[in-house]
C-alpha cells in the first residue's frame, strides 16, 4: 500500500493557466506538507498544515494555495503559473512535532514534476 | 536559521567498497533530529536512516551508518559495501524538536562504478 501518494505525477501546462495536486497519506499522521524542489535539486518547505490548519507558510506568492479536506489530505492549488513555477513539488506527512518523540519522520510522496510552458 | 551543508556534490565509490558522505549543520538548540535521505532517479525521496540528538549512540541500518559529532555539529552517512542501487542523491536533513520545518542540504550525487 502507498503510504503517501500524489497525482499526477507529471503536469506539463502552459502559462497562465490555473492547476491542481492532490496528495494523501494512510498512515495515520495529523501532519502534512508540501515541499518545492528546484531544478538544483534543492528542497525548501512552502507549507504545512496539522489537523486541516495552517502551521507553516514560507515566503511563497499567494497564488498556492493549499487546501486541506481532511487531515489525510493536502492538495496545492496554483494559480496563474509562471515559468519558474517549474520544479517537483513533494507532499510529505508526519505526526505533529512533538506529539510522540521518535515518531516524527516526515515521509514523503513520489513528487510531481511540474513543467510551465 | 538553522542551515545543512553538504559540501560534495558528486561523490563516487567501487562497487563493495565504502563511501562517506559528509553533513555539517548550525544550530543554537540541543535537541533535534538529523536525516539522511535518498533520491534515485525515480525522484522518490527514501529515508535511509535517522538520529536523535540526545543520544549519543550512532544510528545504524543494516549498510547506513552514521558518525554523529554533536560538538562540531557533523553528521555523516558511512555506506559499506556499496551496490548498484545505492546510486542516488543523497539529502542530509534537520529539524528541531518541537519543530514541523524540515531543512535539508543540497545534496550530494553518489556514483557507484561497477
């Protein structure tokens, strides 16, 4: 079973259109994220949420939008993509920070591979 | 801000032999958790292995060890005998107790020659 799953796993767009990630987990954690990595291959935290509420939010253009349904959910939403929106976007879970000491590994998705045309 | 340094990019090593990867980080707190994980080509990031910093005994998984030098704030993966499959990117990776951010290095690309 996937513990952490995202869809799609490719998005090729162009452009100024407006475009959706779903991520889910299955483990059971009250904790999810979403990371960007960009084309150097570094990773950077955008948002988190625990139990449906933000947490975290870095400096990211309010065109994300996170979106979370239920605490097995975190979807990203982006708006107007630009061309340097291009990048892998990963969803990650873990148990809130704190919760259960040695229980808080964040675990992540395959990633999405976004490319703006 | 907490901040990881991976200061080799690529690193190559004979298949069987041993390999280390090397991970420093700054930090003013005592407690937090150190990762390491890996990026195949597949992109999924794996968790390869874990420590506490509280403990001072290194975590080990099977090939993956660490040596955990909380003083000069060095956290390094030893990979014994090295096999195809531990060809990837590898992330070195902090995060302070009580603390939902991750903060991850900018990696390291493993070759593993045959």
């Amino acid at each position: 079973d996937t513990a952490v799953s995202q869809t799609p796993k490719y998005l090729v767009t162009q452009m100024g259109n407006d475009k959706s990630i779903k991520c889910e987990q299955n483990l059971g954690h009250d904790t999810m994220y979403w990371y960007k990595q960009d084309s150097k291959k570094f990773l950077k935290i955008m948002f988190s949420y625990n139990n449906k509420e933000l947490i975290i939010n870095e400096t990211v253009p309010n065109r994300f939008s996170p979106k979370s349904p239920d605490k097995a959910h975190l979807n990203l939403h982006i708006n107007s993509l630009e061309l340097g929106d291009s990048a892998v976007y990963f969803c990650a879970s873990s148990l809130l920070a704190g919760a259960a000491r040695g229980q808080e590994t964040q675990y992540f998705g395959p990633g999405t591979r976004l490319l703006v045309l | 801000a907490q901040t990881v340094t991976q200061s080799q990019p690529e690193m190559s090593v004979q298949e069987a032999e041993t390999v280390t990867l090397s991970c420093t980080y700054d930090t003013s707190e005592s407690d937090y958790y150190l990762f390491w994980y890996k990026q195949p080509p597949s992109r999924q990031m794996i968790l390869v292995i874990r420590q506490e910093a509280y403990k001072q005994q290194n975590a080990t998984e099977n090939r993956f060890s660490v040596n955990f030098q909380k003083a000069a704030k060095s956290f390094s993966l030893k990979i014994s005998d090295s096999q195809l499959g531990d060809a990837a990117m590898y992330f070195c990776a902090y995060r302070e107790t009580g603390a939902n951010n991750l903060f991850f290095g900018t990696g390291t690309r493993l070759t593993v020659i045959p």
